[in-house]
C-alpha cells in the first residue's frame, strides 16, 4: 500500500545524504562499523531522520538550519 514512487525516491535521498552530508555520513558508519548493524536497517533509519528533518521544518515554517539550537521559552 506504500507509495513506491516516494519511497524509491526518499531512498535516493537517503544515499545520497550518507555520501554528501557528513553528520550522516558519521552516523551511517558508526552503526554499520561498530555496532554492527545491517546496511539496509541503518539507511531506514536515514530515512526516518530525513523524513522528521522535513517536517520539523514545514511544521515551524522555516529553513533547515545545521547549527539549530533550540530557544528556551
């Protein structure tokens, strides 16, 4: 029942983010190397962080900011 078109898509995305984003790129590797994870599990979980990176900021309508830090209210 998935939308295979933006899953296929999301994945990409996913690759794409381990090759190029090194915050990522770190964490990839620190799950696939020492912990021993399973490549596929480990871009799944990718995919979650950019999915809830995406609608953090639809939800507060702003940019993605890499050195957010949240303000105490």
């Amino acid at each position: 029942m998935a939308n295979k078109k933006v899953k296929t898509l999301l994945h990409l995305a996913a690759l794409v983010a381990i090759q190029h984003n090194p915050e990522l790129r770190n964490y990839y590797e620190r799950k696939v190397n020492e912990e021993k994870k399973n490549k596929m599990s480990v871009i799944n979980a990718v995919r979650n962080k950019l999915i809830l990176r995406v609608f953090a900021c639809v939800k507060q309508d702003r940019k993605y900011e890499k050195n957010y830090l949240k303000l105490v209210v």
